[in-house]
C-alpha cells in the first residue's frame, strides 16, 4: 500500500485555521473603520440639518428686515 505524502499534522491543521482567523480580523478591522468613518459622516449629516432650519429661518427674517429698512429709508 502506498503512503499518502499529503497528510495533514495538526500543527499544520492549526496554522491553517489560525491563519484564517488572521484574515477574518483583518477583514473585520478593515469594516469597523469603514463603519467609523460612516458614523462619522452620519453626524455630520446629523449636526448640518439641526442647524438647517435655523439658517431658513436667519435667511427668511434677514429678507425682512431688509424690506422694513427699505420701508424706513435705511440704508446700509
């Protein structure tokens, strides 16, 4: 009977499964900082439209005022 030349010790069977550990964590560390960078942008986004009624708001009562000046005869 002939010897089977590829087999497998378990020192070799553990490395083999420790390295794919390594590339799970790397593929994972790779998506926990795409995630940041995204949750990052996400409050960005977040701060920008809390402050987005409030400019409308500016804008609108600028418009106002500026007719009242003109009303008034202000000038700038």
């Amino acid at each position: 009977m002939e010897e089977n030349k590829n087999e497998i010790t378990i020192d070799d069977l553990a490395q083999m499964v420790q390295g794919g550990f390594n590339d799970v964590n790397e593929r994972f560390d790779g998506v926990d900082k795409r995630l940041d960078r995204l949750e990052r942008g996400q409050e960005e986004i977040k701060l920008e439209l809390v402050n987005t009624p409030y400019r409308f708001g500016l804008t609108d009562l600028q418009r106002r005022v500026e007719v009242l000046e003109g009303r008034a005869g202000f000038t700038r």
